[in-house]
C-alpha cells in the first residue's frame, strides 16, 4: 500500500462560511467580493454546478448563478481552521508539506506500526475532520506526490482515491493532458495538434518533440506522464508570501487614496506574521491599472519586520517608483524572504520591533475576544469613510488615540 498522500479539503472557504452559518448550506454560496469588479475567491458545489468558479470575476459568477449568495471572504477565520486542520494532520505523521491554507502532502510510511497502511490513515484523517470541524477532506494515496494530488482530486467532494503502484500506468494513461502541471490554456493547444491528447500520448512521445514544442519541460512532463515523480514531501516548506489585496468599486487616484489602502493590507499580513512567528526582509507592491496593465515593485530591508507600521512604510516607499497618476483598480502588498521573529535584529531594531510587537498582540487579542477589526487604525476609517457611498458610511466612533479607534456594536 502507497505512504504517500494528498489531502485537500472541499470548496474549503465556502464551506466554512457554512460551518458559521448553517443556513446556507445546500444553497449556492460564492466568497469573494460583491462589487462589479469583485472576484471570485471559493464557490461551494451547488454554485460550482452552474460554472461559477474561483478567480472568475464576480459579474460573470452572477450571471452563470444569479441566485447565488455571496458572501465576503475573512482570511483570519479561514487561518484559524486552517491551523486546526493542520494539527490533525501532525497526529498521524510529522512529515506534513502544506501548499496552501487548505491541502497537504503527507509522507505516512513510518506510521503503519501505529494506525494501519495509507488508505486507513487517510480515512482516518477525513473522519476527524468531519467529527471535529464540521468540514469534509478529499484524499489521494499514492506512490508520490504528483499522482496523490491527481488521485485527491478524482473523486471530490468527500473522495478516498489510492493508487497502488502495479496500477499507475492504468490510472495515469487515459487523462486528459490538461491535468499535467504547466499544461494551460496555451499549451494545451499545442499539443492537441500534434495528436497529443492524454497521459499516455505523451508518456510514448520522443523525447526531442516535447523539447522542440514547448523547451526543457516538455522532459518533466513527460516523465510525470509516465508517473515519475521522486520529489519527497518536505514538512520544512514554509510559505513563499505572504499578501493582501483589493479589487475597487471606483478607480483610486492619487498617491494619498493608494497609502491608506496599503495600510490595510499590512495590518492583515502583520496579523498573520504574528501568528505564526515571522519576520520579512521582503516586501511588494502590486497596482492594477483601470486598463488593467499591471505593475509590482519589491525592496529588500536591511533588517527584518513585521509590524504594521514597517510593512506600511517599506509599501509606500514603493510607490515614488510607480505611475500613482493613473486610475487604479487594485492594490496588493506583500511580504516575503521570512525568518523566525527576532532571529536577525539589531540591538535599535529590536527595541522598535518590540514597542510595536506589542501593539499587533492587544489587536490580535482584541480581534480573538471581540471577533476580527476591533481595533483599527484612525487612517483606515478615514479612507473607508472616503470612498464608501454617504449611505453606507459607517457612524462616527470613539477616538482612542492617534493611531487606533475602537468599532461599536462589533
């Protein structure tokens, strides 16, 4: 029986905001952001049957699904699962590769002794799930990595698929090549013209066909084609970046309209930088332009940060280096290049860090008792106040200092 597996939790977002609101279950739920220019983050399955999908924008999703619900996306309730699913995980095996929030690579081999061969442990790990959460995991079991995640995905939603080794060239040969990593939108084409249709077509192409149509990883595709895949899982995996951004109803103009909603996004990655222990020497900025031409810039600190304050500055430096002039349609900041907090910090650094290492822990523990945006910075209601319709601007509310307000009624 194959060590290797896959788990991946069903429409993952929408089914928890379905665990928090139990009305909507069985009905059409789409998450993502309800405005003309939103887009799609999760759809639950109803909503999936009528072609919604994510990162479709949200005015076709609603066309495809006029009847859908839709609902905003809260990342820190979807982390806070995430983290629960994830300790589920480690009680069968510490070898656990995350690649997102909501699915996992797990190497089982060495924990047969205890809970049984890998399609038991997998069971195992999905009831859980189920008992403990409230939510529903589909699992592959396979000889690598490549094929579980491609077995995970077979049987969704509430899938069990294992793949023994004698029978990989039965599982992989009829699939579409859509299903190979990199094959896309361009690719696929491609291939269609050249007769290359499935797994197997390419599994017995040469060689020097592949190279020539597509370059050097047309010999990586074909050897997963042929289930070659000797990647191990890497439980030290930790994530490339960490980011933050908005799709706006109305184009913001000037450099002023663009800081405030960088304030924003840094206070959800500090957040989340606290969470899980993390600094960043890295930080970006993308803009999306009302034609939708897009630009990002990045700068590398001398010293690492986390705070809201330091990831908000180092993201408006960024901005003397683009067009601000123009009509933007989206923001986004980012962090990355992490080291574990404190691991390389001067002795001023250190005690900058910490004044306000201790601000992001009472917002953090305000948002735990009271429920997320507590507190929040005086600039993000004035920038909320400024671009949101008269009748929808939220009432004044009581001043608790130069930097933070208080939300009523949360």
């Amino acid at each position: 029986m194959p060590g290797i597996l896959h788990i991946d939790m069903d429409a993952f977002y929408a089914s928890v905001e379905e665990l928090d609101a139990p009305e909507l279950k069985g009905k059409p739920v789409i998450v993502g952001g309800a405005s003309r220019r939103g887009v799609v983050c999760a759809a639950s399955y109803p909503a999936r049957k009528f072609g919604v999908h994510s990162a479709m924008p949200m005015m076709r999703a609603m066309k495809l699904c006029p009847h859908a619900i839709v609902v905003p996306p809260r990342m820190d309730r979807y982390s806070e699962i995430s983290r629960q699913v994830f300790s589920v995980f480690h009680r069968f095996t510490p070898l656990v590769e995350g690649l997102s929030v909501d699915e996992a690579f797990l190497d089982v081999e060495a924990s047969r002794s205890l809970f049984g061969d890998g399609r038991a442990i997998a069971q195992k790990i999905k009831t859980a799930i189920r008992e403990e959460l409230g939510l529903v995991a589909s699992a592959g079991v396979a000889p690598n990595k490549f094929i579980a995640k491609i077995a995970s995905d077979i049987g969704k939603p509430d899938g069990l698929c294992v793949v023994e080794e004698s029978d990989v060239v039965n599982f992989l040969s009829p699939l579409p090549i859509e299903r190979l990593w990199g094959v896309g939108p361009k690719t696929a084409p491609k291939m269609h013209s050249l007769g290359l249709h499935t797994f197997a077509d390419i599994a017995r192409s040469a060689p020097h066909v592949l190279e020539g149509l597509i370059g050097s990883w047309g010999l990586e595709i074909r050897s997963l084609a042929r289930g070659e895949d000797f990647r191990d899982v890497n439980p030290g995996r930790e994530a490339k970046s960490i980011s933050a951004e908005e799709t706006y109803e109305q184009d913001l103009i000037g450099k002023e309209a663009i800081e405030g909603t960088l304030l924003r996004h840094a206070s959800r990655i500090a957040q989340r930088m606290l969470a899980e222990n993390l600094e960043a020497r890295t930080i970006g900025v993308k803009l999306k332009y009302g034609d939708f031409s897009l630009v990002s810039r990045r700068t590398t600190l001398p010293d690492p940060v986390s705070d809201t304050s330091s990831l908000y500055e180092a993201g408006c430096s960024l901005l003397d280096r683009c067009d601000v002039g123009r009509g933007i349609r989206l923001t986004g900041l980012s962090a990355s290049n992490f080291l574990e907090r404190g691991e390389a910090r001067t002795l001023f650094v250190n005690a900058r860090a910490k004044k306000f290492e201790k601000l992001e822990e009472v917002v953090a523990r305000a948002d735990a008792r009271f429920g997320t945006g507590t507190i929040e910075r005086a600039r993000l209601v004035e920038t909320a106040r400024a671009t949101t319709p008269d009748e929808q601007k939220p009432r004044p509310l009581s001043d608790l200092g130069p930097s933070s307000v208080l939300r009523k009624g949360r």
